[in-house]
C-alpha cells in the first residue's frame, strides 16, 4: 500500500470528543446525567481531569466488551432455548398421537375379545376367516407393545428436554442480569467522565483540546495531511478487502455495542469489515484473539488483526506502516493510530 494522503480526520483528537460527550453520549446513550455543579474555588487540575478521564474511557470500553460478550450469550441463550422449546411441543404432539394409536388398539382388542375364542370358534360360520382374525388379533397385541415401549421413551426423552429447557431458561435470566449490569457499567463511567469535565472552566477544557489534538495528530498521522502506510500487500485479498472496509468507516462515531453500518464499537468495527470480505468473525475482542492464526507483530500485514491490552479488551486492524484503524473508545470516532500507541497483545492472521 503506499502513501495514502488524507485531510486532518475531524475528531482524531482524543478529548475534543470526550468533551464534546457532555452532549453525545446523552444523546446516543440516554444517559439523562446533567453536568455537575461547578467548583471555582477549587478548580480541578487540567492533567489530573485529562488522567482520569483516559482512565474513565479505558474502563468504559472494557465494560463495552463486557456488555458485547453478555449479549451474544443472550442471544445464543433464546435460540437455543427457542429450539428446546418447539423440542418439547413437538414431543408433547407426538406423545398424544401414540396415546390415541394406543387407545384405538385397545378398544378393539376389547371388542375382540368379548366372546370366548373356543365359543367364537364354534359358532362362527366361516372358522377359516376367525382364526385369520385371531391372528391379527395377536398382532394387534404386539403392536399394543411396541407403541407401550415407544411411549415411554418418548416420555423419558420428553421429561428430558423439559428440564434442559428450565435450566436453559434460568441460564437465560442469569445472562440477561450480567447484561444489564455491563450497561450499567458503562453509563456509570461515561457518566464519571461528563462530571470531571463539566468541572472544568471553558479556558482549561479548550486548553485540553488543543494539547490533545496535537498529540492525537502526531500519533496518528505522522504528519499535517498524510499517513504513510508503507506498500506491504494485504494478507489476503479477503483481508485487502475487509481493511478497504474499515478504513471506508474513518470518521464514523463509537457507541458501544455497535456493529455498524454507521456507528461502531472496536470489536463492532472488526466484525463490520471483515463481513463485507465475506467473513464471520466472533463477536467480541476476546474472541476474536482466537479467530486465526497468530503471528509476530513484526510479521503484521494489512488486515490482520491487532489485540490490545492483557485483558485484550481492545481490538484494531492493522492497515501497514505501523498504524491500525480502529474505533478508539466512547465519543470518538473510527480512525488511524500508531500501533504502538496501546499495548499489544496478540496479531491475528484471519
């Protein structure tokens, strides 16, 4: 790939979006939490707001892979319940369809029966044609046996998938707790961070703006207006393709949870591409660390996947020269940044 030449990306700047969270993560959270009440006479300092709310956002976003992970559970969960459940209707219908093919055999077996055979044999006027009847009569009686034994497989196997299907339930409800409790996680910290910036006066928090710019600039684009990413080839050309997609989304917002097509959250973004290649990859950054074959970063080439962080909880794709496209954290947007701007895990060969 060679020198890829972009305008400056609005937004690749760090807290100018975590600023600008006051108004967007309300918005697209419904967050509903109002700024705190600002404390003049003891004025927050600018680097220790900047330090928590990096630290706010961290948590935030490992929280968001929290919540990814609890709702693909949750999905999973009501399929598998949902199949148990016809399971069970499906056995319950054939259950009562036995039980009347039992019931009809016995009526007639009783029907038959009523006389003595040896009187029946006697009296009737065609012997040759009772005692035909007589053997389908005990026929009749191995059927009867045959349909006993079914039903009660039928009914063991029934009674089986009645209490998976409970269990499977209450799996579901524990599932839909941890999920709420991941969102809960997230609002609580996007909301810690609204309240350390809201205490901030206006000259500080544009101070904090422009430093950020700088900074987010520099990692990101190595330059004023271009990026250089190297001429290494992709991968594959499914991989040439997903990092086209990605790299399509630059710009776009981060809300956690998302699989695009118009925002996304890291994991979101990774899985967002790569199925425009054609490709289904797990959901969250976690598993995604286990969707290829592992390489050296030294071996990365565009489209590989990039896992951050011990608790990988952070994912970007690799597009040469160094530099990822990712979705970075809550209120920013999809963008280029340096690979060694975070910790790296692992490298990923989808």
């Amino acid at each position: 790939m060679s020198v890829h030449r972009r305008p400056p990306l609005p937004g690749v700047q760090r807290l100018a979006r975590v600023l600008a969270l006051t108004a967007a993560a309300a918005g697209v959270l419904q967050l509903g939490v109002g700024p705190a009440t600002a404390t003049p006479a003891d004025p927050p300092d600018r680097s220790e707001v900047k330090a928590q709310v990096d630290r706010l956002y961290e948590e935030t976003e490992q929280a968001s892979e929290k919540y990814n992970a609890a709702l693909e559970q949750q999905k999973r969960l009501q399929t598998e319940a949902g199949t148990l459940q016809g399971q069970v209707a499906a056995g319950q219908d054939e259950l009562n369809r036995l039980r009347a093919d039992l019931g009809a055999v016995a009526a007639a077996q009783y029907r038959s029966q009523g006389i003595d055979p040896t009187v029946r044999l006697m009296l009737d006027n065609d012997p040759a044609a009772y005692l035909s009847g007589a053997r389908s009569l005990g026929q009749a009686t191995d059927r009867q046996n045959d349909i006993l034994r079914d039903l009660r497989e039928r009914q063991r196997r029934l009674d089986q998938r009645r209490q998976e299907t409970t269990a499977k339930l209450a799996e579901l409800e524990q599932a839909r707790d941890r999920l709420a409790a991941a969102k809960e996680e997230v609002r609580s910290r996007l909301a810690q961070a609204q309240r350390l910036l809201g205490r901030l006066a206006p000259a500080d928090r544009a101070r904090l703006a422009d430093e950020d710019a700088r900074e987010a600039q520099a990692r990101a684009a190595r330059g004023a207006d271009r990026l250089d990413l190297g001429d290494q080839p992709p991968a594959s050309e499914r991989a040439a393709a997903a990092l086209a997609a990605a790299v399509s989304k630059i710009g776009s917002p981060y809300v956690y949870g998302s699989t695009g097509p118009g925002t996304f959250d890291c994991s979101g973004l990774m899985y967002w591409a790569w199925r425009q290649a054609g490709v289904t990859l797990p959901r969250t950054s976690q598993e995604q660390a286990s969707a290829g074959r592992r390489v050296s970063l030294a071996e990365a080439r565009p489209g590989d996947l990039v896992i951050f962080f011990k608790d990988r909880h952070h994912v970007g794709m690799y597009a040469g020269g160094g530099v990822v496209v990712h979705a970075p954290h809550p209120g920013a947007r999809v963008r280029y940044e340096s690979v060694s701007a975070m910790p790296v895990n692992s490298v990923v060969r989808v």
